[in-house]
C-alpha cells in the first residue's frame, strides 16, 4: 500500500478510537502466482481485463517476399491506457506496537497496482508460435538457420510486413513496429540532441547553402536516436533518406516510428528474421521513379546487395561512405579486385571515428552491456580479450579499472607489445581458455573462437562479441541436436553440453553493446558528423578528384570534427604565432598533422 493510501486512511481515524494495540501498516507483499491458486495454463483473470495483453513478437514461417499488407490491421491502445494493474488479494499486514505481525481483516474493495506486472499477462495467445525456427542473419552472404528459435515478448506478435500503417499525414512508405510508439521516439531523439552538438551546429551552418541538396542518401546503419539525429541533419542539408537496419537487433522501434511519423522511408524492427532483414534492405533500394545516389554503409551488406540485385544503379551513384572495419575490408576486396566502380570514403579509418569511437565508446558500453544482461561482478574475474585494436584497448582498460585479470590475443606484434606495454599478459587462446570467466572478441576476422575451444571452456564462462559482425564466434557449429538452447533473458542465452555444463552467449554472438545495451551519444556524435561531412565532401566533389577507389577523410576535415565538439568542454584551443607556423611548417589553420597521421 502506497504511502498516500496510508495517509489518507490513517486520517480518517480518530485519536480517541485507536485500540489498546495500534496496527501500524506495512507495504504488503504480493503474493505469487501458486499461492493465487492459479494453474500454470489458466487463463489470469487480470489479463483477461486488462486492455492490453502483449504477446510475444512471431516470426515469419512463409519467407516469401510479398508484402501484401493486412487489410484490418490490429488496432494498439494509446500510451495512456497501457498501465497494467494487479488486485491486492491477500489483504494488509499490520505491525503491533509490541512487534508481533497481524493480518488485517481482508478488504472488499481491492488496491491496484500499476507498477506490478505479472508475468503470465504475457502468455502468448498461440504457444505454438513460439516453436517456430528463425533464419539468423550472417553477415552479408552467410547465413545460418537457427535450430533453436526465440522471440522476445511484445505487444503485438503480427509481423510488420503485414500489417499496413500510416503516419498521421497518411504516409505509408515505412515498415516499422509501430507507428504509435512516435511520441516516445521524438523524445528519445531530442534528448540524443543535446549530446550531438557538431551535428546541430552543422545543420545551423548550412541551412542556406543545402551543400546536399538533390542527394538521394540511403542508408543501412543502427537505427537508434543517435542515428535519428543524424537523418534529420542530412534532411535539413537538403537530402532525401531511405534507411534500413544493419543489425536484426539493435533497432529502437519507438525511434523508427518518430522517424517514419516525421516523414522518413525507414524499414527495421529489432528482432527481425534473416528474410526480414534482406527485405528491408530491398524495399529501401527497390523503389519505382527513386534512385539513390548516395550509400551510407555500416558492414558492407547495402553495398553488397546491391552489387548482387541492382548493379545498374552504381551508374548514378556518386560515392560510398563505409563505417566499419567489415564494411571497409570488403571494400578493399572489391577495390584490389577491379569491381569497385564508384569512389568509397573509408571513415573507419579516420582518426574522428578510430580514437573515439572505437575506443572511448567501447571503454564504457563494454561493462554497460555485461552487466545488464549477466549482472556479473567483474572484480578478480579472468577475461580473454581477442584483439587489441582500438575497440580492444578499450574493453580491457574498462575490465581492468574494473579489478579483473586481463589477457589479450593479437597477431599484430605492433598492437601486441602495446598490450604489454599496458600491462596485460599476451597469451594465446588456447592456453587460457579452461580458465577464463569472459571471453571477448574483437578482431573483426571471423572464427575466432571456434567449437573445439567452446567445448573447453569452463562451466559458466560467458561468451559474446564486440566487432561488428558475428562472424568471430562460430555460433553454427552450437547448433547441433546434442547441445540444449536455453533462453535465460532477452539476449540471453545458456548453450548446455550434455554433462551439465554450460556457457553463457549474448547476442548469439552479435554486436554486444548496440544489441543489449546502449552506447554513449556524444561519441556517437563525432562519428555521425565525420559520415555527414565525407558524404558532402563525396556528393559535392568535382568529376575526377576521386577515382573508382577507397579514400580516407581528409585531416582537414578530421581536424574540423573535433573542433565542433570542443565548445562542449569549455575548451580554449592554443593558436600559433606566425613565427611558430613558420617554424613547424605548418598553416596557422592546420591541418596540424599529415595524412598518414594515425
């Protein structure tokens, strides 16, 4: 019982007619569902109520690409009547002045909790839904089909391909879970503003000139407020934007209904099936009388698919903007191969995105995604770290400040002695592998933690990934009819041997920090702001300053992305003398390092 509720009871009583022993209330406690009498498969009387009973979201068992949308599609309630409530039963516990505990008599009319939610209010309406296999997505062309299927729980288990909806001004060109989520996504959106102020400032600066005007962007990334932020900037330079997600998890699906709400072409959900993933993609791409001329790419799958579906359209395209180490590789392959036939801005590579995306994101979304899903304590534990790049420097700096025992693997002597050099005992896999509590990748490359080192590790080790795609865990080999799949949380999985032991995976391998946590937003800013200004620089080039090949930013403009970003810190940069200039050989503006500066 509320403290308001005792309030207002206990006013009612006069001093005077309070007994001998005064009951002193006590917040009661809720009783669980076998004391309600309650059998595991009858229905809860309070679902059967309540006006809404989510279900857990499906998946799709037909993969054919047809997107016929669903002529009565289910109508959500507003956010307002979405409050669950749960009867009190089993009356009040009072607290005699003496110390002994008795039980009020019980009460006609019951109190109702909004905050309590049962958990049997989320049985699915159909059990059988739940058995159905999903296909995961690979990354790009491998795929693999799950043996063990799961879904989280949702409010609505039709699959966005069918159902049909619109936008307030009657706009249907989206595919997302909700469009009734917007309210919620601008809110997201506008908090993710105030940590993004080089993007703000961006759009102050070029309202006039439209340096984008007449690109047709499209673009497969997370699809996060962070992201949100950045589509609109390109909007208001003068872009039109088609988005697709680049990972089935990471998708915030309030923040893809704002965006669909304001106008935006967006298809993902998080939590979409292999099929689902390819289809969003084409639907972004596909589209009668649109041509893009622009990609912005995390992992190379757009890039790819296009190459494999729409060749002809790289005719108009002026240039590719690739994030990611995976996305860059193959854009080297493609390159060294002859294949490449536009220009490609590697943004991975810039210092903006390297040494402060890959490092101090990691540094804190590491311990953030850990502890959300295993809520582990990571003092004395014993973690491998496979990689010691960027993103690896930071994982084990976070781990280490943490109080864990830190080992590293590298192929890299460079990256390795720098691990020594750090204080991190460089070891190889198999060395460490019985012993170890974490096991973290980092590599980018793929197979690197194989089933002959899974089958070793110790019982509760817990595995996951923080490269970009979920190549380096061999997740396949762990389907197979001898080891049990066990859902223990979203995200959350125990893979059980036959002798009882198990290891924890997260993600099933997957981006961690993106699929189960979030990552810091003014981070995501510097990186956001180097995307914006290389698809500029690609857009706005003259014909013949960029040939069919991988390019990195500019250090002019490398140099410019952090100076948006020093305004927040109050920071005063120092400036040259002409006599200093002179000196280092250098313009007093900079760029104050050459470009193989890394």
């Amino acid at each position: 019982m509320s403290v308001q509720v005792v309030a207002a009871k206990m006013a009612e009583v006069e001093l005077n007619d309070i007994p001998t022993k005064e009951l002193v209330p006590v917040s009661p406690v809720t009783p669980k569902a076998e004391d309600k009498g309650l059998n595991k498969n009858e229905t809860n009387p309070v679902a059967a109520t309540s006006s809404v009973a989510p279900a857990p979201e499906t998946v799709r068992g037909d993969p054919s690409p047809s997107p016929t949308p669903c002529p009565n599609p289910v109508k959500m309630p507003q956010a307002s009547a979405m409050k669950r409530t749960d009867p009190q039963q089993n009356g009040e516990a009072f607290l005699n002045r003496d110390g002994t505990v008795a039980e009020a008599p019980r009460m006609k009319k019951q109190i109702q909790f909004a905050d309590q939610k049962q958990e049997f209010n989320k049985r699915p309406t159909k059990i059988g839904r739940r058995s159905l296999s999903r296909s995961i997505s690979q990354s790009s062309t491998d795929s693999y089909s799950s043996a063990a299927s799961y879904t989280d729980s949702s409010d609505d288990e039709t699959s966005p391909r069918d159902k049909q909806q619109k936008n307030s001004k009657g706009n249907s060109d989206f595919c997302i879970k909700n469009i009734k989520q917007a309210d919620f996504g601008r809110r997201e959106i506008e908090i993710a503003e105030q940590e993004m102020p080089a993007l703000m400032a961006l759009r102050k600066r070029a309202q006039g000139e439209k340096p984008l005007a007449g690109a047709k962007v499209v673009g497969c990334t997370h699809i996060t407020a962070q992201t949100a932020v950045l589509m609109e900037t390109l909007s208001a330079l003068g872009a039109q934007c088609r988005w697709a997600a680049c990972n089935i998890y990471s998708t915030q699906n309030e923040v893809a209904a704002a965006l669909a709400e304001g106008g935006f072409s967006v298809f993902a959900w998080k939590g979409e099936s292999e099929d689902d993933f390819w289809w969003c993609i084409d639907r972004c791409v596909n589209l009668e009388g649109w041509q893009p001329n622009m990609i912005l790419d995390d992992g190379g799958d757009l890039t790819h698919w296009i190459y494999k579906k729409y060749p002809n359209m790289f005719k108009k395209i002026k240039g590719i903007v690739e994030e990611s180490v995976t996305g860059v590789h193959r854009l080297y392959q493609l390159s060294k191969a002859g294949k490449l036939c536009v220009p490609a801005m590697n943004v991975n590579d810039s210092v903006t995105k390297q040494k402060f995306d890959n490092l101090y994101c990691c540094r804190e979304s590491i311990l953030d995604g850990l502890k959300r899903t295993t809520d582990v304590m990571f003092g004395g534990k014993q973690v491998v770290v496979c990689g010691y790049g960027e993103v690896g420097k930071g994982c084990c700096a976070a781990l280490k400040a943490m109080g864990s025992i830190v080992y590293v693997t590298e192929i890299d002597p460079i990256c390795a002695l720098q691990a020594c050099m750090d204080g991190f005992r460089l070891v190889k896999l198999n060395e460490v592998i019985r012993q170890v509590d974490i096991v973290i990748t980092c590599t980018g490359n793929k197979n690197v933690v194989v089933r002959e080192y899974l089958d070793r590790m110790k019982n509760g080790c817990i595995v996951c990934n923080m490269g970009h795609s979920n190549t380096e865990i061999d997740v396949a080999s762990l389907r197979t009819p001898e080891l049990t799949w066990e859902r223990v949380r979203s995200q959350v999985d125990h893979v059980i041997w036959p002798d009882g032991k198990r290891i924890v995976l997260l993600a099933e391998g997957r981006l961690l920090n993106l699929s189960c946590s979030t990552v810091p937003t003014f981070v995501l800013s510097i990186t956001a702001t180097t995307q914006a200004l290389a698809l500029i620089e690609l857009y706005n080039a003259p014909e013949g300053r960029y040939k069919q090949d991988v390019y990195l930013l500019p250090k002019k403009m490398d140099e410019y992305v952090a100076s948006l970003h020093l305004p927040t810190f109050d920071a005063h940069l120092t400036e040259l003398s002409d006599e200093q200039a002179k000196y280092l050989g250098l313009n007093k503006n900079g760029p104050f390092k050459p470009n193989y500066y890394r």
